[in-house]
C-alpha cells in the first residue's frame, strides 16, 4: 500500500476480516494487523460450527464468502428441550422462511474470508499497528488494546465451559438443530454436511466441576455421554476429530468508542453461545460501522468522535437485549430445585404455544432486519 492507511484493524478475526472487506470496498485503505504469521492463508483448526443468521449471510454473499451449502447447511427446525417435558419447536415453514439458520463450517469461512482479504489490494496484512484516522479494535474477548484506550470491560464468569467437537451419527440429522437443557449443562447439537448430513457439531456447556472429566473422557466414553444426554435421537455416535473447550462469560465494554478508535465483535461484547449470536452480534456491529463511515459528511474523518457515537447509538441496545435474554435463559436453567424446575418447563410449553410471542422472538434470532448492501 503506498500512502498510509485510513483505517487501522486490530485483530485478523472473523469480524476483523468481515469489516477490512466492507471498508475496502467503500474504496477506504485498511491496514489489518494480525499475530505474525497468522491468516494469510486462513487455514484453521477450530472444531466449531457457528450458527448464522439472514442477516449474516446477506454480508457474508455481499463479500463474496458464503461458503457452499455443504459447508453451510440450513436449519428447517429447531427443538429446544426442558429438563421435564417442556419444548420449544421452532419452524422455518412456520415462519415464511427458507431457513431459521445456517449452520456454518468455521474453517471454511475462515479461509474464504482470508483469501477474500489476499485478493483486495486496499488491504494490507501487516504485523504491528500503524497510526490511521480509525483504529478499529477486533480482537476478541481476551482484547489486550481495549485498555490502552480506558475501556473497562465488566464480565460476569459463567459457572460453565463449553466442550466442542463434531460427531458422526447413525440417523441423518434431517436439518434439524437440538439443544437440551439438563441439570445445570447444556447441550446443543448442529446439523453438519448439508441437507443430507449426518454429522453434527457439538456444543455441550457443562458445570465446571463436571468438565474436566468429560474433556478428558475417551472418545467412546464421551459418545456414550452424548448419546444419554441426547437420548439417542440421532442414535449411535462416533466422535469425529479433535475436542475443545472454551470458559464462558457475559461480558460488556462500557464504552465502544473515543476520538479515533472503536471497538467491534468480542472485544465489544461476549454472549453465552446458547443463543448462537455471538458472531452475529459483531457481523452486525461491522455492517453497521461501515454504513456509518459510508454515510459520513465529507468534512468528517473516520475517527470522528460524534460519527463514531453514531454506531455505538445504534449497536449497543441490541447487544444489550441479546446478552439479557441469552443470561435470562441461563439462569432460568441454572436454579435448583422441583418448583423451579416444574415452572420453567411449563413456561417452555405455553411459550411453544403463544404465537406471535414465539414468532417475535424467532425473527429477532433469525436476523430479519438487515437488508444487504
Ligand atoms: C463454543 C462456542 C460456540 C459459539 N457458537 C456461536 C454460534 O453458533 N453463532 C454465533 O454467532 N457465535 C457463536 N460463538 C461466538 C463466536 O465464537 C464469537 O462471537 C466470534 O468468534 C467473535 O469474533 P471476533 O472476530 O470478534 O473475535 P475472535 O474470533 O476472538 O478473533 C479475534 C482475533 O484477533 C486476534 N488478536 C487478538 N489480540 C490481538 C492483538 N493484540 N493484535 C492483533 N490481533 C489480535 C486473535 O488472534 C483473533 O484472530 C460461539 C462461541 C463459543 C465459545
């Protein structure tokens, strides 16, 4: 890149990524500043599968980096099991749509966000930071810069750790997305490989003192686990590749923006991944930024602080009331005792049965809102 950048990203992430294209593409010069080494070629271990919404998949097309349907299977139904009977079913058919998600190969997308950044010449990889107008920070939840700029971040640590890996299933997973919630853990399996899958990723948000040993089980040992808590809906299991494990928080920067830099993603703001909206949140955040750089005065630099508050305005009340449901939810599930118990599973069925409460909350999940640019 020969003159200096107007936009400097820190943090080569999935957001990170997302928003050097979108910049770019606005005809702004991004310097992208990663660990060295790291996601030139964007090839990843990470075992997830993410599940995204409308909203997501309508920028992720708009770069060019929606990966194909084998690695991006779409979600017909989606069954949300009580510890005592209650169920939640929600239904693409039901809600006029195509798909209530897209369940999305991690590396995958990865790699076609990377090889989207190789081929862009107004983006720069580079190893250290440069001085722009914008210093956009995406680097994740364990953010070291956010500091630098007097960001307090206020976490509340979840007495849980997610346990991810994929399994091979005996049942074709028939587009179908389950989470059973059971004695303080929950478990989530998400359809992989396409409509005619089947395999699935796994998610399973466990007690602290219980993940150690389940971390640590052998494969056909935690299959057995799997099957149990599953209660054999997709039968028999094989464990298919690697397991890891990630502490789960709720997490919120008091402030997103100052003269000249901004937060986005993770380093924003962390959910529980029961909702599967983490990503979605800081794709969200990203098309939004952009739009409002897109829209500035011209008199107006990228760091404007009154341009910047702009974004923060129009993000923050939407990540607020993500991380106050996916926390509710958590909690509702975390309290000991039968009457507890006996009340939120009841509440599950009349929630099943209410109408547009459910389809509310659906649409809202499903990312409805944002058109593509
Ligand atoms: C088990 C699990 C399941 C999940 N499932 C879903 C799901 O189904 N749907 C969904 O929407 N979300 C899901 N999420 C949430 C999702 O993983 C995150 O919201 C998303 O990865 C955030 O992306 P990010 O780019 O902001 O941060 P990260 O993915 O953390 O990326 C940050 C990047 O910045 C780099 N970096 C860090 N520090 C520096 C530095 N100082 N300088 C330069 N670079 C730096 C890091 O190396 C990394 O590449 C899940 C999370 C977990 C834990």
């Amino acid at each position: 890149m020969a003159s200096p950048p107007d936009i400097c990203i820190r943090g080569n992430g999935i957001v990170g990524q997302a928003l050097a294209l979108l910049l770019a593409r606005e005809r702004l010069r991004v310097a992208l500043v990663g660990p060295p080494g790291a996601g030139a070629d964007g090839a990843t271990s990470d075992v997830r599968a993410y599940a995204l919404n409308a909203a997501s998949r309508a920028l992720l097309e708009s770069l060019r980096c929606w990966p194909p349907e084998t690695a991006a299977t779409p979600v017909l139904q989606m069954r949300v099991q009580g510890d005592d009977g209650g169920q939640v079913v929600f239904d693409a058919t039901e809600q006029g749509s195509e798909a209530l998600n897209w369940i999305v190969d991690v590396p995958v997308l990865e790699q076609q966000l990377a090889q989207a950044v190789n081929y862009q010449p107004l983006i720069d990889r580079v190893d250290a930071p440069v001085p722009a107008a914008l210093t956009v920070v995406c680097e994740g939840k364990a953010s070291r810069t956010r500091s630098e700029f007097g960001v307090n971040v206020d976490v509340t640590a979840y007495p849980q750790h997610a346990i991810a890996t994929r399994m091979q299933c005996e049942r074709p997973h028939a587009q179908t997305a389950w989470q059973w919630f059971a004695d303080g853990d929950i478990l989530a399996f998400l359809p992989l490989g396409g409509p005619q899958g089947n395999s699935v990723a796994v998610v399973w948000s466990v007690l602290q003192e219980r993940a150690d040993e389940r971390f640590a089980a052998t494969a056909e040992d935690f299959a057995t686990m799997l099957e149990t808590a599953s209660h054999h809906m997709l039968g028999s299991l094989t464990q298919q590749g690697e397991r890891a494990r990630w502490p789960l928080q709720l997490a919120q920067a008091d402030r997103w923006v100052g003269p000249g830099w901004a937060l986005a993603g993770d380093a924003a703001h962390t959910v529980h991944p029961l909702s599967g909206q983490g990503l979605n949140l800081g794709l969200a955040d990203v098309a939004e930024l952009a739009q409002v750089l897109q829209a500035r005065e011209s008199w107006r630099t990228c760091g404007d602080l009154k341009l910047l508050r702009r974004y923060e305005r129009a993000r923050k009340a939407d990540v607020l009331a993500t991380g106050l449901a996916t926390d509710g939810l958590q909690q509702l599930f975390s309290l000991p005792g039968a009457p507890a118990q006996t009340l939120r599973n009841w509440g599950m069925s009349g929630f099943d049965l209410s109408g547009p409460l459910k389809n509310w909350v659906a649409r809202r999940a499903m990312g409805a809102a944002r058109p593509a640019r």
